[in-house]
C-alpha cells in the first residue's frame, strides 16, 4: 500500500484519558503532512456504524493539545459486539473509501479493532489511551502520567487536612485490574501502605506498619487503595482497621471521576503525538494489527493479538521501595 | 491595655482551612512589629490545656505563607467545653503571662473562645477560618477562595470526561449547613442545577431543567450538590433522578476531604494576613469578644457572640443567576 | 425599550483577560433567556467595521467559561478612533438590525464605546475586563484575581529557588499605571518590598528594608515591582541594590505575558457572570453609556465616562499592611 | 564494607531541581531502614567544609517530598575546588565518622565529587539532580519532568493570549548547552520552530515555516528557544525575524527562574526516591564514583567520569516528530 494510502480514519474509544486529543492531533497532521485524507469518527465504533463523522485538517485539531477528554467523544458500543454491528461499520468505511482505521482507546476498544481487521480487508492500528496503564506491550499509555499527578495533587491536599488532624487517610484510586496509578501515586505522595490487585496484602500487615509508623513518631499517614484491591475497597479497610486501631481517626476518600480529567501533562502530549505519528506510519507501511507503544524509550509496535491478551506487570522493585521509604 | 500588651497567645481550632497559616504568620509579625511576644499553642484548645504550646518569632513562621492546613494543628476538644477545662486553659495562659488569645477557628472555635473570655478575665479575639463561609459578620472566611478554586478545578475535570461520553454528573462538595461553596462553584463550573440547603427544589425542577437542557441541545450536564443538601446527598438524588431519566447515563461523585487542603490562593493570603495584623491590633486597643472580618472590602468587627449566634445568608441575586445561564 | 430589545451585539477589546469568554457566555445565555438575538463580533472594533461577526446561540458558548482567552478575539483598531471608523462600524450595526452593543475590555476600549454611543443613536454597555484592575467605578476588573494567582504561583516557584540560594530576586509584575498586582501579589508571597507606580519609593528604603531583614535572619528575599514603578524597571533596580549590596546574590525575573493567560480561577468567573447578565439587563431597561461593575459586593453601574476619566485609588492600608509584615 | 557501614552523608549542589528534597528523603529513610546513621550537610560543599550539617532521622525528612527547592539548601564552592578546601571538606567527613557521601547535583557537583574521592579513601555517590537533563548516563535528571510541565504550563498561558490577538510569541526556557526542555515542551505546546544548541537552524527555516503556518490558516504561533540557542536569544530572534515579516505582531517571553521551582511531578518523585534507595544501597556494596541513573525503566549506575565527561545526545527522531505536526 505504502504511499498510495489516501485516506484513513481515527476514533476514541472506551473510557477517556488526557492526550486523546494530543493523539488525534498527531494523527490528523501526520497524515496532512503526507497528503492523506483523515475523517474521524465520533463517539467510538457507535460512530462508524452510525456514519457520524467529519474530514478532519489540520486547523480542524488547532488548540486541542493541551485540552482533557476527547474532541471526537467516546463510547461503549454494544453493536459493534455484533457480526452485523461491524458489517456496517465496515460498509461506511468502505462508502467512504477509507483504507485504515487508527483506534485510540484501551484493549476492549483493540478487542473490537481487532474483529473488524480479522473479518474484513481494513488494516487498523492501535493506539493505547487510558489512565490505567494496564496494557501489554508499552511502557505507558496515553493519560497515566497526567492521572499519576491528579491523584498526587488531590492527595497533597488531604495530606494537609490530615498533618493539621493527626488523622489516616484510606483513600480510593483508580486502577479495577491494576494497581500502576496506586503504586506510583503511593510512592510519591509518601503512603504508609499501597493495596493493589497485583499483591495480597494481609489486614494484619496493614495494622502492623501503620503501627510502626506511629511508634516511630508518624501522627499522619495516608494508605493508598487501588479500586481493585483483593480485601475490599476503602471504605471496608477502613472500617477493619477501625476494630484494630480504635483510637485512630480514620478518614475516607474515593477520588472518583476527577482522576479521568484535566489538561494533559508534558509527558502525555509528547507520548501521544509520537504515537499517533507512528499509528500513521503503520498504515502507510501496509501494516495492520498492531498497536504501537513504547518501550525503553522509544516507539515500539506489538500485536493487537498479543496487547489484548496479555497482562503488563507490576514493577516489584517498586513495591519493595515503597516498603522502604515508608517509615 | 494598650501600649502595654506584652505578650499574647494564638492558636487554630476546629476544621483547617487554607490561609490558616498565612493568619499565624500575619499575626506573629504584626506582634514583633509591635515588640509583642507570642505563644503558638498546639492542636487548639487542646494545646491550651496541656500548656502544648511554643514561643514564635518571626522566623518560626518563615515560608507558611502559601501552605495549606495548620502549622499549629488543629483538633476539637471535648475538655475544653467543660468547665474544669477551661480553668486549666486559663490557669497555663497566666502562667505564662499571656494577656490575650487569638483564635483562628470556625464558629464552634468561637463559643469556646467566648466562654473563656466571659468566665475569665483573658481578652480573645476571633478570626473566621472555614471553607464554608458560613459565618456572620464577614464577607469572607478564610480558605472559601482557595476551596472553590479546588472545586472548580476538580469539576473541570470531570466535565472533561462528561463531555467525552454525554454524561450527567452528580457531584457533592462540602457545605453541611450552607450552600456557598456549591452556588459560586456551580456558577463557576456551569452547572445545570446547584442543590443548597438554603434553597427547597423539588426533584421535579431538577428533572424539568435537565430534559429542557437536553432539548436545547445540552449533552452533558453537571447537578451540583451541597452536602447539606434537603432531599438527600449525591448519590440519592442520582437514584431518584435515574428513575426519571433511565437513558441518562448518570454518575456521582464526591468531592470529599481534598477541598479542605492545598496552598492558599492569593486572595485567602491577603484576607489571612489583613485580619492578623487587625486582630492583634484589636487586643492593643483593649478589645475583647470580637471577630474580625471583611465587609465591603474593609475590615470590621463583629461582636463573637453575634458570628456564633447568626446566620449569614445566601445571596437570592446569585441563584437567580445560576438560572438564567444554565440554558 | 425594554421588553422589545430584539437584537444586541458583543466583543471584547483592549488586552484580553481570563474570564472574557465567561463574560461572553453569560451575555449570551441572558439574551437567550430573554428571547434576543446575539451577534459576536470578531477583534473588537475591528470586526464592527469589517462586519466579521456570527451569531451566538446558547450551545456556540458552552464549554467555554473556564477558558483563558477570548473566542471572540481582540484587537486594537486604529480606524476606529477615526469619526469614519465609527460611522461604518454604526452602518453596519444597524444593517444587522442590532439594538445595542456589549463591549468586554478596559479603559482604551470603553473611550471607543463612549465616542459610538455620543455619535449614534446606539446605546453601549461597558463590562471591565482587564487583569490591571485600574478600572474607576469596580472594585474588580475581570482577569484580576486569575491574574493575580498566576503571579503568585511563579513566584512560589520561583521562591522554591531563591531560599535554596539564599537569594534576593527583583521580580516585575504588570501594571503600567497600577500597583494592584504587584500590592495585592507582593502581600500574598511575602515580598520584602512593594514598589508600584502610586507610591514614591527612595531607593535607600528599599535597601534600608534589606538589610533589616538580613539582620533578622532572612536569608531569601522577594521584591516585587509593577511595570510603572518610577525609579525604574526590575533590572535598574537589581543594579542599583548592588551597589549597595555587592555580597547580596541578586537576580531579576520579568514574568511578562504569562500573567495575561490561563483558566480563569472560580472569582472572575462568577464576576464575568454576574456582569454579563447585568450588562443585557441594563440595555433592556433602556440605558446606555454606563459600565457595570461590582461595588462592596453587590453589581453596580456607573456612567462610561467616569470610568474613562477617574481613576481607582490604591488602599493604603494594604501598603501599611504590607510593611508590618514584611519583617 | 558492605552491611558494616554506618555513617553516611548528603548533600545537594548546584543548581536546585524539584525532587532534590524527595532524593534526600530516600536516601534518609534507607539509611534508617538499614540502621545507617545520616548527617545532611547545608549548602553543598561549602557545608562539608564549614561542617554545617545536622542528623537527620526519617522524621527530620517528614512533608518534604512534595516541596521544590531543596531543605539542604545548595550552593556554588569555589573553595571546593582547591586542593585545600578539599582537606578541610574531608576532614570534617571523618571526624564525623562518615564512611560515604550521596551527591545531588549536576556535572559541575559530580566534578567535585570525583575529584574528593580520587584524592581521599572517600566513597561518593551521585544522584542527578537538574532540570537540563543534560547528564550522560540517565535517560532521566531530577526535576526535568517537573520543568518539562512547568514550561507547558506557561507556555499555554501564553497560547491564550497569542490566540486572541494573533500573535507570535518568541518564548526562552532553560538549556544554555542542551536542547531537552525546549525539545520536549516544544512538541507539548504545538510550538511552530524549536531553536536548540544541538541543530544548526537558519533564520530562513524560521521564516519559512511561520510563512507557511500562515498560508495554512494557523494565525498565531510559538517559537520555542533554548537559552543556549546558537543564532541568539528569543530577542535577537524576534528582532531579525520582524525584518522580514514586519506586519506579523511579534513578541517574546523569557521564561526565567520560575522554571526551577514548583511542587515535583509524581515522576520526579518516583524517580527520586528510586535514586535515593539505589544511591544508599551502592554505598553498602562497597561501591564509589558512580552515578545511579535510570536507563530503559531500569536503575543504573554509570561512571562518575563518564556522567561528567560524555554528553548525552538529543532525540533526532524527537526533531523529525515535531517538524512533521507543526503544520
């Protein structure tokens, strides 16, 4: 296909992360700088088979860069599940003569991607866009770093309130599979303990280093707990820790929606406009299937296959810091 | 008095609120400017109590200026609404030689303030600290400015994902008896209804403002909800906004303990620091009983006991015009 | 007039300021509450003389009150200080059938308004927007308070580093004509000296205060200079204190055009909001010529050319705070 | 030596970076992790040479790791740099009993530090802490990514204003030998040119380009120039490009000192406490002049004589990304 490629699409899709629209930017200008059409699609698949979408140029994505969610909206589209969903999807593609579809969104966003290129002739390339970090095949996806530092700012605020109290903190961030915005948020804003889904903590592990940390001279302490952590959510750590520790006062706080939010950081404008200048390259290159990440600095591609069905890891170094530093 | 004050004490009582510190500050530099000591006593009245208490200069309050919470801690105490408690409060402040007692606190703060002052011969001065500026005789209490923006900034956030999937968002802020934070915040946030326990709505002009919202071509909207709210919190009027509106995809969140923290705006250090240099000024002149606080943009005073006794209200001008620009 | 107003027009003028665009919106979300029909001129002046205008709905405004900037553009217009300017600006007003006219800026921009309104049968509304706040007539321009804690943020920052150098840092603020940033800003951050154009300062008090508070142990020190400050700008006035301090490490920092941009912060949002609505409630009573403010809280009006000819005084008493607490 | 150490030192030198004070945290609680005692000198070596120092235990490093500047304070020695300063430094180290030293710093503090260990049985750690970024042997300084978010932040800003008036911002940040802020940020901020020392630009490139940004509809654009560009500085710049594009409104913006401070980022934090536990951890291997850096992900050490001597390169492709979306 190579430099014959004439016009492509791109969506978002699935749960939104700050830098969707950085990527979008990327991949529009990236395909006006080599003469290719882009029209994009609103509100994820549901739009390809809605055929809701508009060319996009290069004035089209001016002074998005710096702006959180996404300008091409974002949704979960039951339809798409469907045989008959992506035939119609694939006719409006077809209609429009789009010869590739760059898919910015987490791995049921790649699921879906990966069906559509399975079934029919349309290369699609990945991009990975979510706060969790938790897809195979990147070091980071698009919206984590910003994510990272929403949770650290939200919990430098508590961490006032709580220092001027003499209070503990349990307190509830994203991550339903994956403890990655838990573990670095924990480390960064000094939390006595980290619970992620990766670990299984015990209560008793808990009580004990929050009592350590107290014999040591602590009189504040933050415990981070990732959404999906095995024991319960905050809230219930908080109650069992009550029974042990009744002389404690225990907060709660669930940092919700907010932490999907907000202007992206440095770090994910420039990953997302690295990636979206990639995904374009995959395309003009005849590529298809895969979703391009990076790793070890630089930008890497990996199966769609292998990003959906594989599991990223936890850094278990960083765990064993956060043990340490954590007095 | 006058001339002849040599020495006073401080403290901060009940909720911490932004610009506490920068009011610490203002007030020991106000007193060595005029060759008066100062005791910092700890954790409020509790510090009282248990003479927990240090002498500050100049340089003990160096860079707080733009730190949230309190450097002197804060706490409620129970001993100190007893009697006996306020015998041993009295007992170590003339141990000490202390001849006047600044208290930065909320209205709970104040009672304890103005029994010590009527049971005793110790001169207490008010300053209103509290995110909720719910306290009468002043404009402003100090760290509303700095909540609001924390507001504001946490719901921008949100809006960034509510726009990207057409969502309606239920968010609670703080406001147990007042609903200012909720009614600047939601004007500042463009919120589509803003639910205060100064106000009764019925559920039914919630409904009715969301559904002509949607016509008018709104495809996501923010309700605002002070805590104190009268039909419920954020989550029950979500619930029975759902059985309204099922195909509104609707989420809620709590904004929580983060409001109360991080660094001062620019308008909560100045306030902090006019009502410090005006509350040792009001000990030097041989005033008693009273709060500072700002009207008009001047500062005042107001007797203690009308700041406890009253209730500032709602601005009926700012309700009306959340109505009309919410379209 | 009143109830028949049926069409205005709006534009924003001068420098822009945050809280222009939520000005912007509440003009037109009033109007669409009140069934008047709004025309958003481009660029000021301009775009009345070349009739680059577009109609505003309800919807073309969402999205943007927590925007820096304005949509509408600004720009300054030379043709319109000519009575020809003026009269293709008015032809144009009345070929699109528009009643009165809306214009957001500061004083240059409220002179142009007033020549329009004395020529031609045009009634004109000043909203003040501009981040000096060196309007007569409003206790608060709009872009003030944003402004000011962009300020204050920097020079947070850059206090991080002049501690950690034990340094003495010449920073300048705007304010060509005014002090209020550089007064209200220099309080907030705890500036050792205060230099505005409003006040003479002997260079001997500034390096008097210097050495005071070396003497009382200060190791950093902050002074803030607005751009109008008589002696000279932030680089002449380091050079001068070095000679008088040649031991000092001095350095200068201009922050310069960042101080006009940014998110507006929650005050000038609901101020932008409070005068958008004033402003088409005052066209509809049949007024013109006058500008709206806020005035000891509440929305006020006053006649466009007081605005224009007076000027707003300096508090004093800020000055004299500033002093006491600078130790 | 190995688990027998007992006794070590930290200090910070040369320029301040934002997560110098979560380094020192680190390497303070692994130190009381594994029992070994930590004297914290003040002001670099100067401190070393005074023996200006003080213990610190895991307390003493309490709310800290969210702070910029650095609580060590830093400071240029030139007395350092002689042989006989050296002496003095070393023997204030043993008579204190300490067995190694932890260098924060950059090149300038890693010369020293190589050059204490050479000549004394001193073991010397370094940890690299600048915003350059400009140290061979790490992928990442301390206090780059917060700079990097700091630039964006007010280079955004100043995207505000440039917008509303059509502007061209000629816009200076940090880098007097290396182009990574510049590069980075430039790419975050859609920045039209990137001037930095490592790329040869001519002047008629510049032109060119905004020529071109133009006739593609762009009207307002940022050039990004790195303080050691090599035509001159964002003034020169901006002067000899209004030669030949006089009717462009051309103005620049010299970010300056604010660049250095601010709250880290939750990755310069991560980053330095790894360092802070890696730098400690090489100390009781018996282990010296080295640098631990983090390279791919992963903590390394590097030669102190290579950190000092070898230059690390720019990312060319980084160029080519921000040369390809710039339209």
């Amino acid at each position: 296909m190579g430099k014959s490629l004439k016009h492509i699409g791109v969506l978002t899709s699935g749960g939104d992360a700050p830098g969707m629209n950085a990527a979008i930017r990327s991949v529009v200008r990236t395909c006006t700088h080599h003469g290719i059409e882009v029209t994009g699609f609103y509100e994820g698949y549901q739009g390809v088979i809605d055929d809701n979408a508009e060319t996009l140029d290069a004035r089209a994505v001016a002074h998005i860069i710096n702006r959180g969610g996404t300008m091409l909206r974002s949704a979960r589209c039951a339809e798409f599940r469907t045989r008959e969903g992506r035939q119609k999807a694939y006719d409006n593609l077809k209609k429009r003569g789009i010869e590739g579809l760059v898919v910015i969104g987490g791995d049921g966003s790649f699921t879906g991607a990966s069906l559509l290129s399975d079934e029919f002739d349309i290369p699609v390339i990945g991009i990975p866009g979510t706060i969790d970090n938790d897809i195979y095949g990147t070091d980071f996806t698009i919206g984590f770093d910003t994510a990272l530092n929403t949770v650290v700012d939200a919990v430098d605020r508590i961490r006032d309130t709580a220092t001027s109290h003499n209070r503990l903190f349990f307190i509830e961030v994203m991550g339903r599979d994956s403890g990655f915005i838990a573990l670095n948020a924990g480390i960064a804003v000094g939390a006595t303990n980290i619970l992620i889904p990766e670990e299984s903590t015990e209560l008793d592990e808990v009580i004990t280093k929050l009592k350590t940390g107290r014999e040591n001279g602590k009189t504040s302490s933050i415990v981070l707990v990732a959404e999906g952590e095995k024991m319960g959510d905050a809230l219930f750590m908080a109650e069992e820790t009550k029974k042990h520790l009744p002389d404690y006062d225990i907060r709660v706080s669930v940092l919700g929606h907010m932490q999907r939010g907000g202007n992206p950081t440095c770090a994910d404008r420039v990953l997302a406009t690295r990636l979206g200048v990639a995904a374009v390259e995959q395309l003009m290159a005849g590529h298809s299937s895969v979703m391009c990440g990076v790793r070890n600095g630089s930008v890497c591609t990996v199966s769609i296959h292998d990003a959906i069905s594989r599991k990223p890891g936890i850094d278990r170094n960083l765990m064993h810091i956060a043990e340490i530093v954590s007095l």
